[in-house]
C-alpha cells in the first residue's frame, strides 16, 4: 500500500503509558495515511526513548507543572506547538484504525470550521497477545455502551480522546480551560466552549480503539479532582458534569450536593477504592 503524508499532525499527552504510546504509534504506522508529525507531550516526566523508526516526524515536549496534572495546558500546548493547520487529539490508549487519519483529513479538508469527534471501541485486558493484533482490532473489540447507537454526538458526550479541528477552530473555542486540574470535565467544558461560541460538532466515523487499563466504577480514585472540577464547571454553565459519578459518590457518603456547591464530607479508604476496581 503507497501511504500519503498529509498536512494534519496527531497530538497526544503521556504520563506513564509507554507501551501504550508505542501501541499507538505502531498504529499510526500502518494507518492508509501518516501524519506530518506526531506531537507528545510528556506530563511530569522525561521523554521515552523508542528504539524504532517511524516513517514520520516525532517530536517530543516535557510539561513540568507542579499542581499534578493539567491536561488543558498539555493541550493547549500541543496546539500551540504543532507545526500544521490540522490537529487530531488521540488519547496515548488508543489506537488509530487504517483509516483514522485520512478520514480526519479529508473532512477537515472538506469543512475546517468544524469540531470533529471520532468514534472508539474498547479492547480487551490480553489484546496484544492475540496474534496479529493490528488487523483484528475491531473484530476483538466492544462497542462503547454510551455512544455506540449515538449518530452524532450532543456536546454534553464530547470526548478528548479522539477530535480534530483546526488551529483556528480551536482558538474560536479559546482552548482548553486550564484551571481544571487531574481527572474530570476539562473536555465537557471545551466542548460547551464550542457550543458557546459558535462551533458545530459532528461525530465522523474515525475509529480509534481504546486499550486495556483498570479503571474504577465510581471513580473513588479521582473524587477530590471529579469534586473540585465539577464545581468549577457548575459555576461556569450552571450544569453539573458527571453526574452519574457524582450520584455514586452522593450516595455512598462521600459528597453532598447543595444547589450550587458539591461538598466532600469524607473521603474512600484503600479498601474503598480497591472494591471499586474494575477488572
């Protein structure tokens, strides 16, 4: 197959996912159309050496910041740092179908005043054991459960693992909030920004697939960073975010939520945490 570099760039943060990252670029590799380059930004951490060649532009930048992780400033500076008009946000978990970038490109080509959202399937935990992996993905794959029968997105479901726009569009937008701080609403927040200002979202059919990490149902992991980001956006929209965690938490003891405020009244064990573990 004759691959094509186009003028779109894929950007992706990184905090501790090296396997995943090579995954991913693995994955670029083999795509019907490479990037012309592959932004990372590294968040609190030193670059990883790859041992392998990529038949496209890798560059790599480190983000010290000393409040834990803000992945809105890690975006933000990847789009100010990227070299071209076209830009697709990949979350470092996921991996790019053959057609992911093209189809990225050709509908930025076609309409670039747009938000793009892709779509995502979830991997299984043993995915890169199976033999031949890079041509079986959607066949070992599941739906997500949310989104799955969702023909175009609402801007309430937008999601940062996998979107594209231009620069312009993203300035539009103003960026991402950088007062979210850790896990929580900084992408809601982005996509509500773009409702606010004008900006359409459409859902495309550039597939990425999530791999396999634990995550925990409800979150108890990330209740601090869910609370204080929930709270930011509430008095920025007058909505609350997350609400399906934010009911779990509610109804365990750990929050209560007044009309304008969402307060922690104590905080999950290791034990409570580890119980909602999700394998």
């Amino acid at each position: 197959m004759i691959r094509k570099t186009e003028n779109i760039a894929v950007l992706t943060l990184v905090h501790q996912r090296g396997k995943a990252l090579v995954n991913m670029l693995n994955g670029i590799a083999t795509g019907s159309t490479w990037p012309q380059e592959v932004l990372i930004i590294f968040m609190n951490e030193q670059p990883l050496v790859l041992d392998i060649e990529y038949p496209f532009s890798i560059r790599s930048i480190v983000l010290e910041t000393d409040t834990g992780l803000n992945l809105g400033a890690a975006r933000n500076l990847a789009m100010r740092e990227s070299s071209v008009n076209y830009n697709v946000f990949l979350d470092v978990d996921c991996i790019p179908d053959k057609d992911f970038l093209e189809t990225y490109y050709n509908q930025l080509e076609n309409n670039s005043d747009v938000l793009y959202t892709g779509r995502v399937r979830y991997l299984p935990a043993a995915f890169d054991q199976t033999e031949n992996w890079t041509n079986r993905l959607e066949e070992i794959s599941a739906p997500d459960p949310v989104r799955h029968a969702i023909k175009n997105y609402p801007y309430e479901l937008f999601w940062s693992l996998n979107f594209g726009c231009s620069k312009e569009v993203f300035n539009k937008i103003g960026g991402f909030d950088m007062q979210y701080l850790g896990y929580g609403a900084e992408d809601t927040d982005f996509a509500f920004q773009a409702r606010h200002n004008g900006i359409a979202l459409q859902t495309i059919d550039a597939l990425a697939f999530h791999q396999y990490h634990a995550s925990y149902q409800p979150p108890l992991n990330h209740l601090e960073s869910i609370c204080r980001n929930a709270n930011r956006f509430f008095s920025k929209w007058q909505f609350w975010p997350m609400q399906g965690w934010i009911d779990a938490f509610e109804k365990a003891g750990y929050v209560k939520k007044a009309d304008d405020n969402l307060e922690i009244r104590s905080l999950p064990s290791d034990e409570d945490i580890m119980a909602a573990l999700k394998r």
